[in-house]
C-alpha cells in the first residue's frame, strides 16, 4: 500500500497515540514507582535525590511524548477540519481534548517545577546541616522542613492530576476515532442538519 502526503491521517493517528501513552505511562511509573522507590532508603536527603535524579532522565522522553501528542493531535485537526463543521459533537469533542493536553502539559511543567524546587531546597538543608525527614519523594512526615513539605504537597497534587489529563486526552482521542465510524459520521451528521 502506498501512502500519499494527503493519507497521513493514520501516520499522525500512530504518533499522537504512541506520544499520549508514553506520557500516560510515564507518569503513572513516576507516581507509583519512582517517588514511593526512596522509601526504601534510609537517609530523607537520598529519597529525594533518588527520585529526582530518576524525573530528570525520563523529563526528555516524557516531553517527547507530550510535543508527539500536541503535534500531532494539530495535525488530527486538520485532517478532520470537515468534521468540525459538519458532524455534531465533535468540535465540542475535539476542543475539550485539546484543553485537556494543554492544561496537562502545563500540569507537568509545574509538578516538575515542584520537583526542583524541593531538590534545590534539601540540597539548601543538607549544606546546612540540617537533618532532612521525608517518608518518600513526596510525602512529608511531621519533621520536614516546612518549606520542603509545602512544595512536597504541591508535586504529589500535580503528579496525580497528571495522568488523570494525559488519560482524559487518550479517552477523548479514543471517541473522537470513534465518530469516524460510517454509521457515528452519519448519525453526527443527521442531527446537525435535523431539529431536535
């Protein structure tokens, strides 16, 4: 089968999905396994530097995923620029899909701002010679410093609203290929043109 440049839908179809489940799964790695992985070690100061250390060598493949799934859910726009106009339920669809991966992206950006800022301030602590108590990478106990605990709370929140957008988008992408189908391309057509 030969693939012309105006038959890219199911090339961009592939890369919007592979990116969306690459962040998805990262994340929801990143929440159950990297952050809670540090309470296996003894001193707070290395559950921090553990987890941080492991967010900074998937960051790079997390944002590929995320730039793959706003890439390429423009170019799904595109392709389906038809269907906006003519098909019921879809542009209400598709914008709700899109502000779900913006507001996602913007998510992940600030739950690893909180990333760093709690690194930055244990590292402060440690040159101090303060004694640094966490239970895990974004759980505080009683004894942590406040600064570091309030920026803890602020990644775990963060962190679990995460994969909650990045699944909303595959969910939302899953109806939109959906109405593709013959008989939801022309029920969505139907009850655009007829009343009621």
């Amino acid at each position: 089968m030969q693939v012309t440049a105006t038959d890219n839908h199911a090339i961009a179809q592939a890369v919007h999905d592979v990116g969306s489940a690459l962040w998805f799964g990262g994340t929801v790695m990143g929440v159950a396994g990297v952050n809670k992985s540090g309470s296996d070690l003894s001193q707070g100061i290395d559950r921090i530097r553990v987890a941080e250390s492991a967010w900074g060598r998937f960051s790079p493949v997390q944002w590929l995923g995320i730039g793959a799934t706003l890439l390429a859910g423009l170019r799904l726009t595109q392709v389906g620029g038809r269907r906006l106009a003519l098909q019921k339920g879809f542009a209400s669809v598709g914008a709700a899909k899109a502000g779900t991966a913006v507001v996602g992206a913007a998510a992940t950006a600030y739950a690893a701002y909180c990333g760093n800022k709690i690194g930055k301030l244990a590292e402060e602590a440690q040159r101090r010679g303060d004694h640094i108590e966490v239970k895990d990478a974004t759980v505080p106990t009683p004894r942590t410093p406040a600064q570091i605990a309030t920026w803890q709370r602020r990644q775990r929140v963060a962190q679990y609203v995460v994969p909650v957008l990045a699944g909303a988008n595959i969910v939302l992408g899953s109806y939109l290929v959906q109405s593709y189908r013959t008989v939801a391309t022309a029920k969505g057509v139907l009850r655009r043109v007829l009343p009621g």
